[in-house]
C-alpha cells in the first residue's frame, strides 16, 4: 500500500466518519498526562 493511497483512505474515513470531532470528545483517565488524548489518538 504506497501512502499517497493511505492518505486518500484516512481522508475518506475521517470525512465520512467525522473522526477529528470524536477524537477531541474523548476524556482523559489520567490526572497528569503531558499529552493530549486527540494528539495521541491521532499518531495512533
């Protein structure tokens, strides 16, 4: 799978899915976390 056809594949999902707004809805379990949960989601 060469990335130009990933990157269409993760705009179509995140268009069709609205993926950015349910990653910055997602909570944090932890009290002291240096990073935010959308950032982490989103490397993932």
């Amino acid at each position: 799978m060469n990335k130009s056809y990933l990157k269409q594949m993760l705009t179509y999902f995140s268009k069709v899915y609205h993926l950015g707004e349910k990653i910055n809805t997602l909570n944090k379990k932890r009290v002291k976390s240096p990073f935010e949960i959308s950032t982490i989601t989103f490397v993932v």
